[in-house]
C-alpha cells in the first residue's frame, strides 16, 4: 500500500533555532500534501496544504512565516519551523494523496509516522 | 471544521464486537464518511470509508444511516491492539478535518 515517511521521528532543538521536517511518499506521487499539528490529548489540527510547484495555504491562525512549507517535487514536502520555541513543542504529521487514486480502494489520505518536535 | 460528533470514550471486553456511533447530520451529499485510527504516539491509520452502502473489509464493517446523518463502524472480534482513538470524518475529496474522536479501550 501507499506509504509515507516522515524525518525525523523525533526532534531536540534549542528556542530560537530552525527544525525541518521531511514528509516523502515513498511509492506514489503526491501533488497535494498536509501538516497538522497535534499537542497532547488533542485531535489533529490541519496546519496548511502543501501544494508541489506552487505555494502552501495555510489555516486560519496558522502563522506562514513561521511554518515555512516547500513542495518541490512530488515526492516531497518539507516543514520548517522558524524560531522554535518551547510552545511550538508538538507532535507534526503530515499525510499525502495518491494522485492516481483510482487504482486503490482507499481514496484517502496516507499519513506519516509523526515527528515529535521538543523546544528547551 | 469537524463536522462530526463522537462519544469520548468507549470500553469493550475482549473478543467481542466494538460498536462505535457518529453523528453527521449536516452530510451533504457528496461527502464520504471516513474512518482512521491513532494509536498513541503514531499516525492515523486508515479503516474503512463509504458513501451511502454499508461497507466490509478485513479489518471492520461500516454502517450508515438511510440518511446518512449517522454511521456506525464495527469492529467484529476486538483485540487489546485496537485500543487507539478512533475518528470519524466527513470528506469530499477537498481537505481531512479532525473532530476529537473516540478513545476506544479494548479489556482483557
């Protein structure tokens, strides 16, 4: 099946510094990806959409300059947060479409693992 | 932007059916009904969806109202592994919004 892998897994940055997270779908081509963020005993919240050769859109509330989303090619998206700071501490999950979902029965989102992101 | 209402949470023995509802009563008619689970510390797996039909597959069975404002997703025989939070979510092949889930815990 359609799998995605994110890096890292985890993550120790010191406050002010930058952490770039990978999200790559191994088997399949993506045009569309997503972030969403996750802090302890919460749901999902969808960061922005991750869209390859053009910009991200981002949710309401979501700080772009902060969330620096890129989608160069269709196997990859990146999310670098800027400035860390021990509030962006979150666990960030990224899921990816097959563009070709036809030939599946699962017409749904792939997520990642999850990157455990901690800011000291 | 989770257009879904879930139980908190649910207890179920081991071996025996967990039955878990939503509610959906804005559906509109191109949406799919969408089910995933997340385990802790990991991501959403994916279940089962449907539009209208009932659906099977090997991990679960998907009921859904004639008029598709509510569904029910059975997990025939629970196992301790099926203890996660599970989401219902509405989708029209646009974005995936989370509501807050049912917390299913699955005893021996």
């Amino acid at each position: 099946g359609a799998v995605v892998s994110q890096h890292p897994s985890w993550v120790i940055c010191k406050s002010g510094t930058s952490v770039k997270i990978e999200c790559r779908s191994l088997d399949f081509q993506a045009t569309t990806m997503f972030w969403y963020r996750q802090f302890p005993k919460q749901s999902l919240m969808l960061m922005a959409t991750s869209n390859e050769g053009s910009k991200a859109t981002y949710e309401q509330g979501v700080e772009k300059d902060k969330f620096l989303i890129n989608h160069a090619s269709l196997t990859l998206s990146t999310l670098t947060v800027t400035s860390a700071h021990p509030e962006d501490s979150s666990f960030y999950i990224c899921s990816a479409r097959d563009s070709s979902h036809l030939k599946r029965h699962n017409y749904g989102y792939t997520f990642g693992s999850g990157t455990r992101l901690t800011v000291v | 932007d989770a257009k879904t209402t879930q139980p908190t949470s649910m207890d179920c023995a081991e071996g025996r059916a967990a039955n878990l509802p939503c509610n959906h009563s804005t559906i509109s008619g191109n949406e799919y009904v969408y089910w995933y689970r997340q385990i802790h510390s990991q991501g959403p797996q994916y279940i089962i969806h449907g539009l209208k039909n009932n659906e099977t597959n090997e991990m679960a069975s998907l009921i859904i109202t004639e008029d598709r404002k509510s569904s029910t997703l059975i997990l025939p025989h629970a196992t301790l592994r099926d203890t996660a939070v599970y989401y219902c979510i509405l989708y029209n092949f646009n974005k995936f919004y989370f509501g807050s889930g049912t917390k299913l815990n699955v005893k021996p």
